[in-house]
C-alpha cells in the first residue's frame, strides 16, 4: 500500500480528547499505510486545554506534505489562530489536500476561508457561535460528521470517532475500519445525529432500553424484522417501540435497519466470493435488484464496483 501521510494540527489551546482521537485512530499498523504527524506552530509553544506542553513532531510546514489534516478541536475557538496557522491551512485546502475537523476545529477551518458556502457541522454548543463569526457558512446542528469530500466537518468530542473511522473506511474499507472500531471499543457506525446528546433533546430516564433488542436485530438482519417482531422482542407496543428508538438512537427503526443491512452488504462484499442476490438474501435486503438500488443511494456507487474497490480491505 502507498503511505498515506496524515497530519494532526495542534492549535494553541488544543482539547487532549480531541487530539488523542486521531492520533489513535491513525496510528500506525501493519494492515493500514497511515503516516502519523502531530504538527503545529513551532514558532510558539502549543500548550493544551488541560495545561501540558505538546512535543510536536513537525512544525506548519508539514500540512503541505500531508494528504490528510486533522484539526482537532481548541478552547478559545472564538479567537483565530494565528496568522501563519491560517495561512498553513489555506494553502492547504486550496491544493485539495483532505482536512478534516474535529469538534471546534471547524473553527480554524473556517478562520482559512475553506468553509465559505459550505454547509458543516461542530458541537452543538458552539453551533450559534460558528455562524456568528462565520455568516458565509451553514452550520448542521443534527448530524454526527459531514463528508463534502476534500473538507469534512464532526460534530462534538466522540463524533471525532465517527469522523474518523468514516475516513478510513473510505479508504480502506469496512472491514479495516471496523477492526480499528473493535479495537478501540468503539461502535463503527452510529446512526443518528446529534439530537440524541443535546440534554433538551433527551428522553426522561426510565427503566426500558432497547439496547438488547438492537443487538439481537443485528443477529438476525437475515429475517424481516418488523416493527411488530421488534416490538415482541423488546416486550412493548409497536408504537412505544417507534418511539423509544427514535429516541434512542436519533433515526427510525426502519433507516436504522437499513444502515446495519449496507454496513453488513459492504463487510460480505469484501470479504467473501458471495454473489450480489446471496449478500442481498443474508443481509434481508431482498432481491439483487433491491440491494443494489439500496446500496448505489447509500454508498454512491455499486456493489461491484465497491467490491473491485475494497476487496478484503486493499484498495
């Protein structure tokens, strides 16, 4: 595999949370091509949120040479980096190097001028704050990460994960990132958005979870799954059902089963000889014709082209 460099850009203020988040995810391993590099103002001491120094491997100069920019999420997001970090980035973003922010980090991204005209996202706590400084942008409060190729924005803290292993799943493919995922302990794709975390949008507490009855929907992804055999399983009605899920996980039972259906199709594909109606069968999306119309609107492409792409995760 061809080395793929990625750069993690530390700005003054920097949240460890954030930063540790790529740095993870990147590292290196025997089955990835990611070269890792913490980068950052050299001419200046880049300090964290939390108060420690950073031994930064690689001063601004090493965004150039990156194919992908990580920039993490900082404390004082209102105030812009300095100067020569804006200029770093811009230079950057207009040689169509990838960058990427996590959390705040859309602050700085946008502070280079790359989020003009762009709809993003970034915590939902800071979200009014983003499109004060930075009118030139719309800013996504519901979503976890968005993807407009070269530029791609997360949402809060932990969605850097989701960001994350999104990009090396388009890299590599399902199967690499989810090894990463089980790796880390970390689910390898959520569905939903946002909705879910913000505290007014939460559920009262109750005794009920739906949790087991997700996972055994997993197991089972094969069969037909109504909403009346999940309601049975989860011992409600199939309204409370509809209800507690979308409250759980931010989307319907219905679009959270198709996800966990192309996520399914996608690891087949890439790591079995299995035909497009096989995949289709074991996956409970039907027919051939069914799953690749469901999977082209998902993934963009179709399956077997997918499949000559991501083949046992090489691309």
């Amino acid at each position: 595999m061809n080395k793929h460099r990625v750069a993690v850009l530390a700005v003054d203020g920097v949240l460890p949370i954030d930063l540790g988040i790529p740095t993870q995810i990147f590292n290196a391993r025997p089955n990835t091509p990611y070269e890792l590099t913490v980068c950052g103002d050299t001419e200046g001491a880049v300090t964290t949120s939390a108060g420690f120094t950073l031994g930064l491997t690689a001063g601004l100069e090493a965004l150039a040479e990156a194919d992908t920019v990580i920039v993490p999420g900082f404390e004082d997001y209102r105030r812009p980096p300095h100067p020569r970090v804006r200029a770093a980035l811009k230079l950057a973003g207009r040689a169509g190097i990838r960058i990427a922010s996590i959390c705040t980090g859309a602050f700085a991204v946008a502070a280079a001028g790359l989020l003009d005209g762009r709809t993003v996202t970034t915590h939902w706590a800071s979200a009014d704050d983003l499109e004060e400084l930075y009118p030139r942008l719309r800013v996504d409060r519901n979503v976890l990460y968005i993807d407009n190729d070269t530029i791609l924005t997360s949402a809060g803290v932990t969605a850097g994960i989701d960001l994350c292993l999104h990009l090396v799943r388009k890299d590599l493919g399902a199967a690499v990132a989810n090894d990463i995922a089980r790796e880390i302990v970390a689910s390898p794709h959520r569905a939903g958005g946002q909705a879910q975390y913000i505290t007014r949008s939460l559920p009262a507490p109750r005794a009920t979870t739906l949790a087991g009855t997700r996972e055994w929907a997993l197991r089972g992804l094969e069969g037909d799954l109504t909403i009346p055999e999940l309601a049975g399983h989860a011992g409600v009605s199939p309204r409370t059902l509809t209800r507690l899920w979308r409250q759980e996980t931010g989307v319907s039972p219905h679009q959270w089963l198709l996800t966990a259906r192309i996520n399914r199709a996608r690891e087949l594909l890439e790591t079995t000889d299995l035909q497009v109606e096989q995949i289709a069968t074991r996956c409970g999306l039907g027919s051939g014709a069914n799953m690749r119309a469901r999977f082209r609107d998902a993934v963009g492409i179709s399956p077997t082209t997918y499949r000559r792409a991501f083949r046992h995760g090489t691309p």
